[in-house]
C-alpha cells in the first residue's frame, strides 16, 4: 500500500501548480517521507529515506548520534542516514523534516533486541511453542527432523527422529519416499506428527502421496516416535474402513485442530480424475483416526486462485483462532508452490458452535490476505509466499505467523525456499491483519518476552 500512497504523492505535485524550487511556498507546501519509523540494530550503519516535497525542505537531528547527509534541498530526492553504535539496551532518536509550516518526525529506535529473516532454509515451516520452547518440524530426506530453541527468532540444528520404511520382499510400505510438510501437535497431551509419504515417483510416473501420522513413545519430542499408520482421506468413508492407497485419494499437508472439544483433521487433496487440489475437513475420533465423510470447503474459484489456469492449487491449510472472536479461520496457500504467485487466502466458519462439516458454513477471503514479489532472479528476495503455521510470542502477547518465500523468481524449487517469521494482528471484525511480507534481510523487532 505504501507504494500506492507514493505514486498518488507524485501524481499530485504533479497536478500542483507550486515552484518545486520556491522557499515561500506557505500553506500550499506539501513533505512526505517512505517511513516514519525506522528500527536498526545496535551497530553502528546506515538507512536511506525517500523524501516526496514540492517545496524547500530542512533536515534537523537533534541526535548526535543520527546524521543526514543532506540538511536541506528541494523537491523529491533520497537522504542517508548514517548511526553510531550503540552501547546501551535501547535508544531512540528523533530526525525532523521542515518543509514551509509543516513538519514531520521520523523515529529511529536503536536496539539489540532485533533479528533479520530469513532464520532458516526451511520450506513448509512449521512451529509450535510448548514449555518455554519452540519446535520446528521439518522433513529430510526420507525422514522427519525437529529442532528445539528457547527463541522464535532463532533455529537450532535439527535431529532425526524418524525415517521412512523400505519395501522388504513383497511386503511394500505406502510410506518409503517423499515425505513432505510434517507438522507437530499435542494433542490430549502427547505428541503427533502428521506428514504426507508416498511410493517411488518411478514406479508411478506421479507422486501418489498420502497422509499419515506417528506418535511419540514419551513425552520428550525429540525421542522415539510410533507410526500409527495412513489416515482415511478418500471419497467412501465406512465405519471401521482400512485406509489403503486404492481406497485413498491423493493426499497431502493435512493438519488438525479441535473445534468445540471436536478434533478435526484439514487437507489437500482431490479425487481421481479430478484435476486441482482442494481443501477437505473431516471428524476424527482420535489423533490417528478418521471417523467421517470428507467434506470440501475450499476450491480455487477465485481470480487470485487461478493466476495460471494450470495450476489448480489450494493446499497448506493451517487452523487459526480469533483473538477475543467466535471465529476460526483455516489459511491456506494458492497457486503453485514453485511460482511468484504463490499466497495466502483463507476460509472462516463465523461461529464456532456452527457445524464444521457443513460446506455452507465455511465463507472464503474476499481477496488474498498476505502476498508479495520482489522479481528478483540474480539475488535473493520475497518472490511468493506460502505454507504458513502460527505461534505466539514467549510471554503468550503476540500472535506471529511462520511461512516460507521462493528466493528467486525462477518458477522453480532449484534456488530454494526460506523461513520467515512475522508479528500480525487483528482487525475490529475478528480477522486477521496479516500486513505486508517484511524484506529479506529486514531487521525486525524480536518477540515480546524473548530473551537474549
């Protein structure tokens, strides 16, 4: 929004009639400025600020440890603004832009407390905070890895804690390759993880993945881990049914959550025959059991859905609940997961005491809720993101979303794909405000009550 906000900027002044070069331009004088509030790190450094005016403007920093290197000018033009370090736990420094009887303040806090994105090279992030610690769950391989950090804003190597079967004569696992996206719950408080498996691409021509979860053996994450074997996500449920990859469709990224002391199980899949990936919710008995009819709540029908018609895609759903609301959201991600394009929508059930399973009940975005591209293809930046979880800061006030960007736009996975962690909030009706995607390598403030 706040290039919009500029380009009108521009397109006023030109429209004015005023004397760019004029120093008595009174009333009619016009300043703006790119931001109005700077965070920086406790090092000493630099930042440049775009400054829109139609008259002559003055600098002054009444901070001496804040220069510009321009103390006045006129019309439209960039400063820098050099810092020096900083010594204490927080300081905060006030530069002022004069421009005829207008004024405006830019304020720069300087503090240790920050951290830059990306804090890992994880695609389909996700993690969950439990006793003072943050898990991140993430495939390897053909495994599944988590780490174990007292920081949000920090990631410390993983470990394996599980690997896939191998086939053993005749006797051929569904679950020997390809693992993608596992997720960590606890749930009636022990520990699962859901994550999606399949056959060789080679014997397939396709991947034909399925869901399946594991359970810990103990209460510690990091120790061993049970398979509990595929869950049911096809088109036929009976009570009692073995799920089987011919009684299954394909399935991937499946996520649960309770509503109304109801655990329900979300995922992407489709049916046979059926081109794209949609979004299915059903009732579950217990972590490891399906015990409902699929029910489709999500299709991509939307313009912002369907940017490349080929690629037919809602998948990554991830359970949201509204601060202070009777609202519960599942975010997902559109379009290919491999292209600029790929975001975030979601589909709310206004009411919590309303029926899951009810297709009716579930009301979409009316646009894409967090979206942004650099374009850029030789050096790495935010070209699309997707695949997101949620957590909370260490003293229980923010909300934060975890997501992974595309580094390149390349329309492929060969340059990688990166963790981000952000702070969102909530608007007056109980959704989410996402806000913009921040930069590659932009410093942002840590999490209320992390510690160093």
């Amino acid at each position: 929004m706040k290039y919009i906000h500029y380009y009108l900027l521009i397109f006023w002044i030109f429209l004015s009639s005023c004397d760019d070069n004029s120093d008595d331009l009174g009333t009619n004088s016009y300043i703006d400025i790119s931001t109005n509030e700077k965070l920086i790190t406790n090092i000493s450094g630099s930042f440049g600020i775009q400054i829109l005016s139609n008259g002559y403007w003055e600098i002054e920093t009444t901070d001496s440890w804040l220069q510009s290197d321009k103390k006045e000018g006129s019309g439209n033009t960039s400063v820098t603004v050099t810092y020096n370090a900083n010594t204490t736990e927080t300081r905060i420094g006030v530069v002022t832009f004069n421009c005829g009887n207008q004024s405006i303040e830019l304020t720069v806090t300087q503090s240790e407390h920050t951290f830059k994105n990306p804090i890992a090279g994880i695609p389909d992030p996700w993690i969950i905070e439990h006793e003072g610690y943050y898990y991140i769950c993430k495939a390897q391989g053909n495994g599944i890895n988590i780490s174990r950090s007292q920081k949000l804003s920090a990631i410390t190597g993983t470990q394996t804690v599980w690997e896939c079967p191998v086939d053993n004569g005749d006797d051929k696992p569904w679950n020997v390759a390809h693992v993608w996206a596992p997720e960590l719950h606890r749930v009636d408080g022990r520990w699962y993880i859901y994550y999606t498996a399949g056959r060789p691409r080679s014997e397939l021509g396709y991947y034909q993945q399925r869901s399946g979860v594991l359970r810990a053996k103990t209460d510690d994450p990091m120790g061993e881990w049970e398979d509990m074997g595929m869950l049911y996500t096809g088109g036929n449920f009976e009570e009692g049914i073995e799920p089987t990859i011919a009684n299954t469709f394909y399935a991937i990224d499946l996520t649960v959550s309770e509503i109304n002391n109801t655990l329900y199980a979300v995922w992407s899949g489709g049916t046979e025959g059926v081109p794209g990936q949609f979004l299915y919710i059903a009732k579950m008995s217990n972590p490891y059991t399906i015990s409902s009819q699929r029910q489709l709540i999500s299709s991509p029908d939307q313009y912002w859905e369907l940017i490349s018609p080929s690629n037919i895609i809602n998948e990554g759903p991830a359970f949201l609940k509204s601060r202070g609301k009777n609202k519960f959201f599942v975010v997902y991600s559109c379009n290919g997961s491999w292209t600029k394009d790929y975001r975030l929508g979601y589909v709310m059930l206004g009411d919590t005491l309303a029926d899951p399973l009810a297709p009716s009940n579930w009301t979409k975005s009316a646009n894409t809720v967090f979206y942004r591209c650099d374009n850029t293809s030789t050096i790495n930046g935010v070209n699309g993101v997707g695949h997101c979880s949620f957590t909370k800061s260490p003293d229980g006030t923010e909300d934060w979303i975890v997501y992974h960007v595309k580094n390149r736009n390349d329309n492929s996975y060969s340059t990688g794909r990166s963790t981000f962690v952000q702070k969102f909030g909530w608007n007056a009706d109980g959704t989410p405000d996402f806000g913009e995607p921040v930069g590659w390598g932009e410093i942002i403030a840590t999490p209320s009550g992390e510690k160093n």
